[in-house]
C-alpha cells in the first residue's frame, strides 16, 4: 500500500507506547523500534519563570 | 513479607505493567504482585492490599509491590526489572524521541502510536511531519486535535489512521490487535476495528484475501472530522494495482459525511461495497455502491463484487439455525429465560444488538452502552433481564485491562452470570492476532463444560496467520459444548431465534 516502496520490501515501523505491539512487529519479521518514551517533566510555573529570568 | 519499590519517573506501559505483575505472580511462593503506576486509583489499591507506599509517589512513578517471603524479595525485585528492562527490538539504536531519528541514515514508513491520549497528539504531529503515516492506537485524542492533525496529513500527504484505531493490516503487517489476513485483493477501510477485521476475516474463510486495511479510528465520520482519513484512503485505493475492489464499513455515521463518502466512493473506478451498521437501505438508493447490512453481508457484497456473481456466506442456513434455536431451547429449562452477551469487540456488540431489534423488536434488552437499540442498565456491574455487554468499553476498561489484552475481567463477569439462575444463554466473541491474548479461548473452556445447562455460542474472529491456532480455538469449544457460529451476525440471529422462543415459553 506504502505507494512509494518496492512490494517485496517489508515495512519498517517505531512503535511509541505499548512494548507488546512492537513484539508482536518484530515477531512478524517486520524491522520494528521502540522509542524510549518518557512523558514530558511539567515545569512549575515559578522555576520557569525563574529559568526565564536566567536564560 | 509485604515490600515496595518506587521508581521515580518511570514510564512504562500498562499492558507491559500487567504482565510483569502477573509474571512475578506466576513465581513459587509469591502471595501476590502488583504493577502499576502511581495514579491515585493504584496508591489506594496497594494501599488498601497493606503496602506501604511512600507519600511523594507521583503519577509518573512506577510502583512495583511483592508479597513473598523476605528471603525471595531480592530474586523477584531481580526478576521483574529484566522484565520491565526486556526490549525485543531489531533496531541496533536507542532513541528517546521521534526527532532523533534521522530517516536518511535509518528509515521507516510507519511510525504506531499507543500512548495515553493526552501525550499521542505531539507525537503524530512529529511523524507526520518527517513525512510518515501514523497508525493512532491511543484514544482520548481531542476532536480538535483529530481534525488539525488530519488536515496536515492531508496537506503533507500523509494517512493518519486513527486515533482510536484498533486494528490495520500493511503490507501484509497487523498492526495493534488486528489480524494477520491472508493476501488478497480486496482494499478494507474501516471506522470500525472489530468490524473490519470480520470483514476481513470472513473473506479469508471464503477464500479471498485483503490487500491492507486500514483503519480511520471511530470519529473519523463525524461531522467535525469530515471522513478525512477515509476519502484519502480511498483515493489511495484507488490508485493501489493490488487493489480490485474496496469495502468501507463503519457504525451508523454522520448523514453528510456518509454521503461524501459514498459520492467519493462514486468516482473511483473500482467496484465499492460498503456497511455503515444500522443505516437505512435508502442510503444506497440510487448508487453505485453496494450497500451491506450486516458485516457478514459486507464480505458477501465484496466478494459478489469480485467474481461478479452472487455468493453465500459461509456456515449455517437460516433454516438451520432455526432448527438449532428449537433444539437448544428445548434442552433449557424453564427458568433459564434469559440470555447474556458479552463481547470485547465493540462493534461485534453492535451489530448484535442491531439484529436482534430487527428480529425481535419486542424484546427488551439492557446494556451498558448508551445507544438507541437498548435501555441503559443503572449499574453496568449488575445485568437485568435480557443483555448485552461490551466489555471493552471505557465503564469496564477504567477498571481492568481491555479483555482482548487478558480475559481476566470477561472471565469474571462471566462467573457471575452463570451464578444466576434465569441465564439460559451466553454469548462471546474471540479475537486473535498476534497483539492480543495468546490465549483467549482456552481460559473460558473448563466454565462452559462444566455448564451444560446453559447454551454457549460464540464466534472466533481471527485469521490463519494469527499466532493463535484458530481451528483449534474453534474445536475446543465445540468439543466443550459449545455452539461455534461462522460469523457475528450468525451469533446474534440464533440468539434471536432463541429469544423468540424463550419469549414465547414465557
């Protein structure tokens, strides 16, 4: 379906979020990475203000 | 000994979190283990389970607590951080962030979001942006963020299929927890993951295969979003050589917004079949496309389509499920009036209850969905009379995992059907896939054996390719006394023949 690819190449895929989808990718044969996600660290309001007045 | 460990800012997912507990579970001599992280809801369980849980654990912590002898705490601890630390991945680089990756040194095609909601939006906007689709499983995704990121797809080219999508199949590749359906050439889009998937599925066992399917997500037909995601699919299709002829199914949708579907579906020249579950006929009146009512019908159309001739579905007659339903009925007895069902697939919980306000109007029926086929139980905990449930709504997946990922929660909702006296039938949907249970089937065999007094019937929805053996998974039940249907819609019309008869015994 990927248009623009030769049909006997094998997607390639990063999976963001569950470990398990990107196994069962990888248990397909397909070329799969995870990315090692973390949420975003919220700054406080203040410290920003302070980084701000720093920077 | 009752132990905890904190680790802070850890993220991992909850499927993965649900294993490991369930892992370290498994141990000889482990009372119990618990993964999760530090939501409010999880501090007061463990809590509540005794543990102490320190008071500046946050929601971006992960707890892991272990009830086991003192002595075993260090080997478990040991055990569930090689878990947790297990990375199956081929790649040879560690990224941290979409914007690392650089494609001309490292390329891909697809990037698979599964994030919590709130998250998932920043991220597709970076793929779409490097210039890849996106395959959304992540739902809580706003309306808004859905449209603005849709209308960059479309100005980038790119496919956004989701949020919300359950199930794709690319270039052979299931992703998320649909199937791994054999090649072939017929070109699914679907705004419904269950019900693509049986579409799919279905044309497998009539012989046919499915050149991808992709997935819209659920709000891709709403009036806000416009069928974005489906119009450039189709457009996509339509230029696909592999290709031959396309099936779009979807729930009831927005009027507007099925009709520019079915006016875009017009112009393609590839034959179209299409099912907006619980649409009037009237839809289709005066079009190309042919319309389908049921998603057992969409794969008939579809295939009819192909080989240009009629065709029948596969399994039972309807004489012969009318034959059936009096043969099952007759064996209940007369207090068992009642049937239940209870389905993961959301659209399988539809397009039941579809059918039986088709063929049974006069039957009441409950539900926890709130939708016009039925009334709406007070406590979706408790069922009345007759009803049907889609456990993986948000009512039930708010409390334990989604039941394609673990059975545990249909497993005991099941339990307390069978302990009331009136139920006289049960209904359950499977699914397989290399993303889902690699078991679902076999946990539910031992209950339904050792409840001949009550009737079973139940569907597998999967596909040779699938890690699960879907015969097997077919023959267990059988052999357990089970009635497998060939189909959805097969299920919920016995179930309705057998209504129609419970009814009439009173």
């Amino acid at each position: 379906m990927m248009e623009e690819r030769q049909k006997e190449k094998k997607l390639r895929v990063i999976n963001l979020g569950i470990q398990m989808f990107c196994d069962a990718l990888t248990e397909q044969g397909v070329r799969c990475t995870q990315i090692k996600w973390h949420p975003p660290v919220k700054q406080d309001a203040e410290i920003e203000e302070l980084l701000d007045e720093f920077l | 000994m009752k132990k905890l460990y904190c680790f802070k800012n850890r993220y991992v997912d909850s499927v993965m979190l649900m294993n490991v507990g369930e892992q370290i579970s498994r141990f000889p001599g482990v009372n119990g283990a618990e993964c999760g992280m530090g939501t409010p809801a999880n501090i007061d369980l463990l809590t509540g389970l005794g543990y102490d849980v320190p008071p500046e654990t946050g929601k971006n912590d992960l707890m892991l607590a272990i009830d086991a002898d003192a002595s075993q705490q260090n080997e478990l601890y040991r055990q569930a951080v090689d878990l947790l630390d297990h990375r199956k991945t081929v790649s040879d680089r560690t990224y941290y962030d979409l914007n690392e990756i650089d494609l001309n040194s490292d390329p891909y095609d697809l990037v698979q979001i599964s994030l919590p909601g709130e998250f998932a939006a920043d991220e597709i906007e970076k793929a779409l942006r490097m210039g890849l689709d996106c395959f959304v499983f992540s739902d809580n995704v706003s309306l808004e963020d859905e449209r603005r990121l849709k209308l960059l797809g479309k100005e980038l080219g790119r496919l956004v299929m989701g949020p919300d999508a359950g199930v794709g199949l690319i270039d052979g590749v299931a992703l998320a927890a649909g199937s791994i359906v054999k090649d072939g050439p017929v070109g699914i889009i679907g705004a419904s993951g269950s019900g693509a998937q049986e579409v799919a599925c279905l044309l497998e066992r009539m012989g046919e295969g499915v050149s991808c399917i992709i997935g819209t997500g659920g709000r891709d037909l709403t009036p806000q979003v416009g069928g974005l995601t489906m119009l450039m699919a189709l457009e996509r299709l339509g230029k696909d050589p592999k290709t031959k002829v396309i099936c779009l199914v979807s729930k009831l949708a927005d009027v507007g917004v099925m009709e520019k579907v079915l006016d875009a579906a017009e112009k393609i020249e590839k034959p179209v079949a299409a099912v907006f579950l619980g649409a009037p006929e009237s839809l289709f009146d005066g079009r190309k496309v042919r319309g389908a009512f049921s998603l057992e019908d969409a794969a008939v159309q579809t295939l009819s389509l192909l080989r240009g001739e009629p065709v029948l579905p596969p399994g039972r007659t309807e004489a012969q499920l009318e034959e059936l339903a009096a043969e099952m009925v007759a064996k209940l007895s007369p207090e068992r009036k009642y049937f239940r069902g209870l389905y993961c697939g959301g659209t399988f919980t539809e397009e039941a209850m579809i059918l039986f306000s088709r063929y049974i109007p006069q039957v009441s029926l409950y539900s926890n969905l709130r939708t016009r086929y039925a009334a709406q139980l007070e406590d979706h905990h408790v069922s009345r009379g007759h009803t049907v449930l889609d456990l993986g709504a948000e009512d039930f997946t708010a409390e334990a995992p989604h039941p394609v990922f673990d059975p545990v929660l249909r497993l005991n909702r099941l339990k307390q059907e069978l302990a009331d006296p009136h139920v006289g039938v049960v209904l359950l949907d499977f699914i397989t896939g290399p993303g889902v249970h690699r078991d679902p089937v076999m946990p539910f065999v031992p209950l339904i054996r050792e409840h001949r007094d009550i009737c079973f019937i139940a569907t597998v929805c999967g596909a040779q390719g699938d890690p699960q053996d879907v015969e097997e998974a077919r023959k267990a039940l059988a052999e357990a006394g089970c009635i497998v249907a060939d189909s959805n819609a097969q299920s919920a019309r016995l179930a309705a023949h057998m209504m129609t008869l419970l009814e009439r015994r009173g």
